[in-house]
C-alpha cells in the first residue's frame, strides 16, 4: 500500500512540476517583447547638425503652420510665431492657420501679422465641431466631469477643455480652412523652438513617407483616461489590425500564465489578456503631420468608435493619446518620425536633442539627462544646430518613455 501512495504521490509532483514550468515558460513568452532588433534603423534623423542653408529646398510642400489660440493668448501666441519664424520659417514663409472657437479681436489679429513672414488666415471654429456629440447625456457627462474636479484631474471641469481634446482628435482636419492643405505643424501659445531647423521638415516628411512626425513621448495621468486601452483593444482585436511594433512597445505585458491573466480582463484598463498600456504617448502640442492621414475611412471609423463611447467626456480622453493609439493601429511604423535632432520647451517641460558622448557615430538612446548642466554636459551632447540649452527654462523630461517608444524604430 505505501509502495503505491508514494509512487503516485511522486507522479503527483512531477506533474504539479511540469506543470508549473510550463506556466512559468508561458509566462515568460508572453511578457517577453517580440520585437527583435532590426540591422537598419526604421527612422533616422532628417539632419545632424547645421546643415547649409544655401542648399535649402526652394519647392514647398503643400503644408500649413497651424495653432490653436484664444485672444487673450495673443503675447504668447506671438512669443511661439518669433520662436517659429527665428528658427525656420523666415527661409520658409509657410501660411500660418489660427483657429478659435470665438471670433478674433483686430488687435489679435493684427499682433500675429506684426510677427508672421507668410499668409495668415484666421477661421472660427464650427459650433459642430467644437461641443459634444448628438445622442450624449449631457447631465451625466456634467456629474462625471464634476467628478473629476473632485478627483484632482487638471481642466476635467471645463467643458471647452473636452471640447478642445475633441476637436483636436476628430474635425480640426475638415475645416474648410484647411481644406487645400495636406501637412500641418501644430504650434501652441508659449512654446519655443531652441535649434535652428535647417532643413524643410514638410517636404522631408513627403519624400522619406513619413505621416506623423513627433518630439516628445512621455507618460500620461491614468487618471484622465483609465478606459481609453480597452476601448482601443477592442477595437483592434474587433476589426483584426495587426500589431505592430510601436503598440508592442505602449504596453506591459502581464507575467500571469494563462489562463489566469484572462481574469484580469475585468479591470476596465486592462485589455482582454490581461495587459495594460504603460501610458507613454507623444505629445501633441508639437506634431507634424499628414492631414490626408486624418481624412481616411481608416482613421475617422476609429474616432467615430471612441467618439461614441462618450471617454471625452465621462473621462478626460486627450488628442494625444488618441492620435498615439491612431499611429499604432493604422500605420506602418517606418511612417512615423521623431524630430530627435530639434529642441523644444513646452512650459514645465523641455526637449534636448542629445545623445550619449560614447555613441556618437551610433543611432543614439536618450541618455538621462540631470537637472544640472554640469552634470548633463558630462555625458551628452546635443546633436541640433545652433542650440540654446538653458535649464532654467523647463525641467528636462527624464528619458524613459522616449527610449521605450524609440525600440520600435530600431
């Protein structure tokens, strides 16, 4: 009788044993990332350095400036134009396109004509493409954006913020005004450009095809859009879009085995495997891209989806975010571009385009860049033309989820 139990006590644990490894390999294949590194870089600089300025492109694409501004941002819009046209556009002279949900004032108007070296055309903002959708219970939406007053989520109160965050993922690419061009560089009030651009960004942006070209990656505030993964998930997963590398590369992977990460499906940030997004996204108050991209069946069936869900809303969905998850799902990843070669401060933050010291003839990662530019000058060196570094302007953004979405292009 022991003879027995102890052989089947002893099958018993090898079985518990090889079970639990091959858990364990599971595990580990699916946390793993699938990418492997490729033997040529998806997406390199358009320039290092100064480049000269007699060899600049006499054609221009058919590209517009484009910035959303209020009247009582008329110093600061005016601030980020110099900016603009001190670093590129007085070779350039691009149009510059300024929208409003309110009519512009004639001082407005006439301050950021003071400044621009193109045509300026000032449009107001369709009272169809600035509000909430037909069919949204606009109480409920006020009680949860009253909520998130309560919860600490910055403008989540403010209906015109959500209506801005709307506009900007849905509709700012049909205004009529923009209806004859195909690129845009969106520009904010009080940004500034630290590196001369010496090279047309629009037309390398065409000839290298290139949709979506960014500066800045870092983390979202769960807070603002604890749902928006799931719902995007969904949607891939509903409509079978491949994945590609930069999605691989937004998300963390669960370590539970099957089948026990599809109980984790129940948290609504979690997709139906268990994973979840690490939150890193590009910052869209810099972007250049290809408006034709937006008017796709692809791209507004994608809005429309998320349009419907109501997140603008009941959460604090971004354009950010949403444009990150539209550049994941509906593009091929050799199309998207970082502009690592630019400087760029966007009030608290700022961008330097550095690389490590030791890897200069490489394709660089971002080194940490400190807070002190002793320290910083040790290990980095910035890679743009004719820079002005200075750390007393915003606090360099730490690396992170640059390095993380930059793994996908190389």
């Amino acid at each position: 009788m022991f003879p027995r139990f102890l052989r089947f006590f002893t099958l018993y644990w090898k079985a518990l044993a090889a079970l639990l490894f091959i858990f364990i390999l599971e595990s580990l294949y699916h946390s793993r990332s699938p990418n492997t590194t490729l033997s040529v870089p998806l997406d390199k600089p358009f320039g290092l350095g100064c480049l000269d300025v007699s060899n600049f492109p006499t054609q221009r694409a058919n590209a517009t400036l484009l910035m959303l501004a209020r009247n009582k941002d008329l110093e600061g819009a005016k601030s980020a134009i110099r900016s603009v046209e001190r670093r590129f556009n007085h070779r350039a002279n691009y149009p510059l396109v300024l929208l409003n949900d309110q009519n512009f004032t004639r001082e407005f108007e006439d301050g950021i004509r003071s400044v621009a070296s193109g045509d300026v055309i000032f449009a107001v903002i369709p009272k169809g493409m600035w509000g909430y959708p037909s069919g949204l219970d606009w109480n409920a939406a006020q009680v949860a954006m009253e909520r998130q007053k309560k919860d600490g989520i910055l403008y989540g109160a403010l209906p015109s913020y959500h209506y801005m965050c709307r506009f900007n993922s849905g509709f700012f690419f049909d205004m009529e005004v923009l209806q004859k061009y195909r690129w845009y560089w969106r520009i904010e009030p009080n940004v500034e450009f630290t590196c001369d651009i010496t090279y047309d960004p629009f037309v390398e942006m065409e000839n290298r095809g290139k949709k979506y070209g960014y500066v800045i990656a870092l983390w979202e505030l769960y807070k603002t859009a604890p749902s928006l993964f799931r719902k995007v998930s969904d949607y891939k997963k509903s409509h079978a879009i491949q994945t590609s590398r930069l999605w691989t590369k937004l998300i963390n992977r669960s370590h539970l085995p099957w089948p026990f990460r599809s109980f984790l499906r129940v948290s609504s940030n979690k997709d139906t495997s268990g994973d979840e997004w690490n939150l890193c996204h590009f910052w869209s108050n810099f972007e250049i891209a290809d408006m034709d991209w937006y008017r796709t069946k692809e791209y507004r069936d994608f809005f429309d989806y998320l349009d419907q869900d109501g997140g603008f809303f009941f959460e604090r969905w971004g354009d950010a975010p949403v444009h990150t998850f539209a550049a994941a799902l509906l593009l091929k990843d050799h199309e998207l571009h970082h502009f690592q070669d630019w400087g760029y401060i966007h009030p608290p933050f700022q961008y330097i385009p550095t690389m490590p010291v030791d890897q200069a003839k490489s394709m660089p990662m971002h080194s940490l860049q400190s807070q002190s530019i002793g320290e910083w000058s040790k290990h980095s060196k910035v890679i743009g033309c004719n820079c002005d570094v200075d750390m007393g302007k915003g606090g360099v953004l730490r690396p992170n989820c640059m390095n993380t979405v930059m793994e996908a292009f190389t």
